[in-house]
C-alpha cells in the first residue's frame, strides 16, 4: 500500500472545508480512500483532525460561525457520499442508540461513531442533535439499545451531559453509556467522576476496540 502524508492530505482538506470547496473536499477523500481503503482512518486521521481544527478557529474567533457550519455542512454530505461503502463483515443483533448532548448543534462527530458501530455489525439509531433528553428516554424505552453513544463538542454544555445522564440512569440503570467528543480534552479527571460510570472513548480506533469486545 502507497505511504499517505496523512498531514498534507488533512491540511489540504482543511484549507477546502475553509474556503467551502466541496468538490474538492470530495474528490481528496475518495483519493485517500483509494491509496488506503479504510473509512475509519479517513474519518479519524482526516475529517476528525480537521473539524477539531475547525472549531478551535471558530473558538478563538479566528472564523466565522458561518465558515464553521459550512465546514461541518460540507463533512457531513462527504460521510453521506461515502455511507454506501459501509459492509460488515458480520452481522450481530446489537443495538446503539447515538445522540448529541441535549442543546448541542454539533452532530458529525457522532455520525462518525454511529458508522464505525455500523461496520462492525451493529445496528445504529442515529438521533443526531437537538434531540430534548425526554424524547431520547422514550426512544431508548422504545428501541431497546445494547448501548448509549453520546458526544459532547462544546465544554459549555458539560453540565447539560451530567444532568442528562443522570435522567437517562434513572430509568435504564443497567445501560452501557459511551461518550466522547471534542469537548472532553478540556474534562479533568476529577469532573469525569461526576458523569459516573461512562466508558469515554476519544478515538475510533478505542471505539472499535471496545465494539470488539461486545461482539465476542
């Protein structure tokens, strides 16, 4: 297999989603797929680093809310474009519910995690944002999920994923809850103990590993 500049490919990439060149933006991640045929390094060492940049810049005021939404609009059709590809190897009759903290907009992330539990077998339910914290207790009363997928983007809304969390044990005590995103580089341990008992999962790579250990 050819050996990617993966930082090239990401900056290249990155300097698209900042201009809101979405043919660009499409045509380099099918070219990457073609030298390295693997969604998941795409979505974390290509789309993930360069949204997480995306939002420092938007963070700092170095861009516009605009600019980022266009960013994260123009990711999001790629993750679409490229959903087709997505074929297990086997199929598993598991279940996961994915969802964005309550008032966070921030939904790609999470579209991420939904397709890597698609490609190990599972059957993903993805809610996306916006989604108010009693409408997801009564679809996870509904649907049953093996697992509960959360991403928190913006550190502001920490408190929100505590409360939410603490509505969701109250009625599924026994329900394996994931969480991850970028918001959780700014946790410290110590806030950490206060969502309880969460397995966070900062990459795909960790995610993948702790499907595999589902499916066995």
């Amino acid at each position: 297999m050819e050996t990617l500049k993966v930082d090239s490919i990401t900056n290249d990439f990155l300097q698209n989603l900042l201009k809101g060149n979405r043919s660009n933006c499409s045509l380099i991640a099918h070219n990457y797929l073609k030298k390295n045929p693997s969604i998941k390094d795409l979505y974390e060492e290509v789309f993930k680093v360069s949204l997480y940049e995306v939002g420092r810049l938007w963070e700092t005021n170095q861009i516009t809310v605009a600019t980022e939404h266009m960013a994260t609009a123009i990711t999001e059709g790629i993750l679409n474009e490229l959903f087709e590809q997505i074929t297990p190897k086997k199929k598993f009759n598991k279940r996961v519910v994915v969802a964005c903290v309550e008032n966070e907009q921030h939904q790609v992330g999470i579209k991420m995690v939904a397709d890597v539990f698609e490609m190990k077998g599972w059957e993903s339910l993805f809610l996306g944002a916006g989604i108010p914290t009693a409408e997801l207790i009564r679809f996870i009363r509904e649907s049953k999920p093996d697992v509960l997928a959360i991403s928190l983007s913006i550190y502001f809304n920490f408190t929100n994923l505590i409360k939410m969390l603490e509505l969701v044990r109250s009625d599924f005590s026994g329900l394996q809850i994931i969480v991850g995103g970028q918001a959780f580089s700014r946790v410290s341990n110590d806030a950490m103990q206060k969502l309880g008992n969460v397995v966070l999962l900062p990459d795909l790579y960790l995610l993948e590993k702790y499907i595999e250990t589902l499916n066995t």
